[in-house]
C-alpha cells in the first residue's frame, strides 16, 4: 500500500488544504497520508476540528492518518505519526514517551549533525530516525552520516527504524519520496503497526529503501557523490540570494519555485 509520511497542511505552515492534498496524493495513487501539522500550531478548537477534518476527508480510496510534529530543546523535531494529544514539554525524550504511550509512532525528524551524539544517550530511543527527508537532504540522496546513526542506534535496539519523510510543505515540492507498507487495509492500527514494526520500504522510482537503513556500499558511495553536488549547489543559491539582497537585486519568484523543484 503506497503512503506519503511527513505531510503538513494549512492547519499549520503547509501551503495546502486537506482537500487540496487529497487530490495531489489520490493523484499519485496513494492509499494513506500520514499527518504531521506543528502541534504549537493548535489551540483545543482547531486540533479537533483537524483530527475531525483528517477522518471526513478519508474513504476507501484515501485514508488521512492524523498527527503532530512536536518542537523540541535544541531545535530538535519529533514526529507523533497517529498521535493527536500535545504535551506539556520540550524534552525530547519525554515527548517520544508520550507518542509511545498514546499508541502513535515516533521518528526523530530530519535529526541535525549537531544533535547525533545526544540522541544517542536517549534512555528510550524512538520507532525510528528519518533518515531521508526530502525537504533537508533534497530529493537525490539522504546525509549517509544520518545511515551510520541509524547503524549505530540499532546495535543497541534493532526496532529502530529508517523512515522516509517528505517533509511536504509546498504546492510546487518535489513529491517523489514513498513509503509501501505492508498491510491490506488502509485503517490506522494497520498502518501504524506495520510502520512501528519495520513492514515497509521506502520507495524513490525504481529504488527500494530497507526499513532497517541497511544500504549497501555502493548505493552509499552514490549517495555521497549526490548530496555533495545538491549541497554545493544550495550553498551556491544561498550565497546569490544574500548578495542579490545586499544589492537589492530580488532574486524572481519563479527562479526561487523552479530551484525548489529541481533540488
């Protein structure tokens, strides 16, 4: 069953409706769509009126999977996929109990290399880490310092996972990044429990991704020479648009939109 993981609406900072989004994802043949708009984002009234809005837009062809992301201490991110309920704290650890607690699935998302060492004296570890996000590492190739941490955070628990996020905030995103999760019915214990227990794959055109982040040699070393072409490129972009603001030379939307589309 081909899902979408990480996906944000207007009910936070994405730049698309419900609706919208069911038409994109029903578009690209997907069953399930699981939702991660900013927890700080809701007040009471507008985390019911989502939850209720996730459930209405769902049937039988598309199913919205209702959940937060929570902001945490030191710019960290953690994805509650399933989970509805906030909680009262920044601390990362302590949020990915609650998710756990409330039945959901918990990933650390897009985890920044600042923040591996500290990760790795968690008490409790997550489901998994996002260790390609098509947002941060762009659509060619994940960071293979985030596969190592993966590698390493299984030695101590094998049921943490590798999980592939778009991370979809914008119309025109690139929205090629999948997950197939083994389970016949699009419901939501089905789901969760087969992403909570590794019976998925990401899934990039032809490429199939391990739920267990365990690529072989020569796709790393593929990955390597990618991000560093994408990283140089962005590096570049960002170093224009500083100087053109300096100038005040604005860069033009639509070179902005098309550079989006392209890393």
């Amino acid at each position: 069953m081909k899902c979408v993981l990480h996906v944000h609406s207007r009910f936070s900072d994405g730049g698309l409706t419900l609706a919208e989004l069911r038409d994109v994802y029903l578009a690209l043949a997907c069953r399930v769509v699981c939702m991660t708009d900013h927890a700080e984002a809701f007040s009471a009234e507008t985390l019911q009126a989502y939850v209720a809005e996730c459930e209405a837009r769902s049937d039988d062809r598309l199913r919205f999977i209702a959940g937060l992301e929570f902001s945490c201490r030191n710019g960290m991110h953690v994805l509650g996929f399933g989970t509805t309920v906030r909680v009262a704290s920044k601390d990362p650890q302590i949020v990915i109990a609650h998710i756990r607690d409330s039945g959901g699935v918990a990933v650390i998302a897009h985890p920044k290399l600042t923040a591996f060492d500290w990760v790795e004296t968690f008490e409790g570890l997550p489901h998994g880490i996002e260790m390609w996000n098509a947002k941060y590492d762009g659509q060619y190739a994940p960071r293979t310092a985030t596969v190592e941490l993966l590698r390493r955070l299984r030695v101590r628990d094998p049921a943490v996972h590798a999980f592939y996020g778009q991370d979809m905030h914008l119309a025109n995103q690139p929205r090629r990044l999948f997950t197939v999760v083994d389970s016949a019915m699009p419901t939501r214990d089905a789901v969760l429990g087969a992403l909570a227990g590794g019976r998925y794959v990401g899934v990039k055109g032809r490429m199939s991704l391990p739920s267990d982040g365990a690529i072989p040699a020569r796709i790393m070393a593929r990955f390597d020479r990618a991000h560093a072409v994408v990283g140089g490129i962005r590096c570049i972009a960002r170093v224009t648009k500083r100087l053109g603001e300096r100038c005040g030379i604005p860069i033009p939307p639509q070179l902005t939109a098309q550079a989006r589309r392209m890393l």
